[in-house]
C-alpha cells in the first residue's frame, strides 16, 4: 500500500514540475509590449486622409482633434452673473442651482455651482470676485443675509 502511495506521490510531483516548466518556458518566449494601444473614439476623428502609399488598398489616417490648454482664470477678476439655473446639479442628495457668470474685462464665461443650497441665490448682475482656489465670492451684499458663494464647474 505505501509502495502506490509513493508512486502517486512521484507521478503528481513530476507533473507539477512539469507544468511549472512549460509555464516558465512559455512566459520566457512571449514577446514584450512595450507600446501603449490608443484608442480614439469616433468623435474624436476629424478628418480621414488617403495615405499616399503604393499599396493596392488606401490606408486611412484618422486625426486627431488636440484643444489647446485655456490659461488659468485670475484670481481677484470680475465676474457678473449672467444666468441661473435652479436646482441643476445634483450630488448625492442635494440640488444645487447652477450660474453662468461673464467676466467683465475678457467676457469669457463660466459655470459654477453654489457652495451652500441654502442660502439665496443672487440677482442677475451681481458682482463677483475669483478668489485663488475658485470660490466666487459676491463683491457687496447684506450682512443678515449673505448672497450665495460659488464653486467652479467648467469654463
């Protein structure tokens, strides 16, 4: 009895070792990827070109559209709001309103959502200040009851 429990024993062994071989072999000879694939979506495509290429097929080139990066809002700029929206952003279970304010030099504009739902929203044409970590935060309003500050969303 021990003599085939032994011989088990040796047979399991040697294909252990036998698969842990094949294994190393295989993963030794597997070429390695060093390039990232780039996916692009088809959105992203802007246009498609005919390579010019001798082959009996067309290749198509897609290219791809790159933003250039906006500079940083300055902080201290004014911003007056624009528009309101009511309750437009949600988080978790709050609704926040949402304002688009114009800055008074460049006219660019922006999004932001308010900090505190609530406190009262401000009138069209109030005056905002950017702070540098992107508050708005309203230039003059009543002391009992403070206008609404607001985050930055997009711009």
């Amino acid at each position: 009895m021990e003599s085939i429990d032994k011989r088990y024993f040796v047979i399991g062994l040697a294909v252990l070792l036998i698969v842990v071989i094949l294994s190393l072999i295989f993963f030794a000879t597997r070429p390695v990827r060093t390039e990232s694939t780039v996916s692009v979506r088809p959105a992203q495509l802007v246009s498609t070109q005919i390579a010019q290429t001798p082959q009996a097929t067309p290749t198509l080139v897609a290219t791809q559209v790159v933003e250039p990066a906006k500079p940083p809002l300055a902080a201290g700029s004014i911003w007056v709001v624009y528009q309101i929206v009511y309750q437009a952003h949600h988080i978790e279970t709050f609704s926040y309103d949402v304002a688009t304010f114009t800055n008074i030099e460049t006219r660019e504009t922006l999004t932001a959502h308010c900090a505190e739902p609530s406190w009262p929203s401000p009138p069209l044409g109030t005056k905002y200040r950017l702070n540098s970590i992107g508050v708005l935060i309203p230039l003059t309003e009543n002391a009992n009851r403070p206008y609404q500050r607001f985050i930055l969303l997009e711009y």
